[in-house]
C-alpha cells in the first residue's frame, strides 16, 4: 500500500462568544486585520505551524496544521493567548475537521488517457490541456484525488485520515484490476 502524508488539516470551531478583532490585533503580535480586505484576523503561529482566523462570531479555523493533535495544540494556544487581550474563552472549544490534504505516491507512471477509460467518465475528469491531473471524484468515502501520470495523487475533502487510506487503496486495486499497476 502507498504511503500518505498529511499536508494540511482544516478544522473549525467556535469560542461560543463576540470577538473585538481590533483589541486582539493590538494585544496579538503575529496577528493581522484588515476588515476592508477580509472579515477576519489572520493570527499566525509559529509551533505547529499553522495560521487560524477569527472572526467577530466567535468563529475560529485553523489551517496549515499536519495532524488533529497539532490542529488541538494550536487553537488551544490561541485560547491562551487571547487572555494577553483580556479575552476569556469560557468553554472547550470543539473542533471540527473540515478537511483533509494528503499526498501520496503509487511509486510508478501511470496512463492517465487509460485510465480516464477504465475508471468511468462519469466519475472522472480529465482535460490534459487544461490540467495535467485526473481528477477522481469517489463517493465513499467522499473525497476528490488527483491523479497524476508521475503516479503521484493529492486527497482532498477527507474529514479523518482513514478516508485518505481507503481512497488511495480503493484506487490502487482498481487500477491493479483494470491492468494499469503492477
């Protein structure tokens, strides 16, 4: 079975509370706000990785985390760091997982005009011109991969990192059926 790497988790949650972005922005270095660009504060830090916006709701995502665990790390030090403006989250926010990226490699070329045929235009699309991926649109689990002719294949729309394991296996053996992999 392929590998998958995790590039990048979407979560969201909400601190259940009206956020005053400008006070935030002011009392948060590594913030930025700029309500005539955007709605929200981008709030950037630097372990893990990650930028989260908030917005005046309460509305918190997270973006640019590789895993749950660092997704939890990272809205739980915004948490924290909104106490330095005087802003006390009262709750545990709960988080939500919007969507998973992840990467992963069949480890050989592949023919993506063959495989377009064998797969069913109906659940594929794939203009060379215009991009030089498949795109594969499975329905369980419910996510989108690119295939690529390197082998290569980005997952995108999991919600766990399981989805990703049975997307890329599912793929595999259809691709291993239809003569295409070894």
């Amino acid at each position: 079975m392929a590998n998958m790497k995790i590039e990048n988790v979407v979560a969201s949650s909400s601190l259940c509370m009206e956020l005053d972005l400008h006070a935030i922005e002011d009392a948060l270095e590594g913030s930025e706000y700029n309500p005539e660009q955007f709605p929200g504060l981008v709030y950037r830090i630097k372990k893990p990785k990650t930028a989260t916006l908030l917005f005046r709701s309460g509305k918190v995502v997270c973006t640019g985390a590789k895993s749950l665990a660092d997704v939890k790390i990272a809205i739980a030090q915004v948490v924290k760091d909104l106490e330095k403006a005087d802003i006390f989250v009262q709750i545990e926010p709960d988080i939500e997982v919007q969507n998973i990226v992840a990467s992963s490699d069949l480890k050989q070329e592949i023919n993506l005009n063959a495989v377009a045929i064998s797969l069913g235009l109906e659940r594929v699309e794939y203009e060379p011109e215009q991009f030089p991926g498949l795109v594969y649109r499975l329905d369980v689990p419910k996510v989108v991969v690119l295939l690529f002719g390197s082998g290569k294949l980005v997952c995108t729309g999991a919600r766990q990192p399981s989805d990703v394991e049975v997307a890329v296996a599912k793929i595999a053996e259809e691709l291993r059926n239809a003569g295409l992999i070894d």
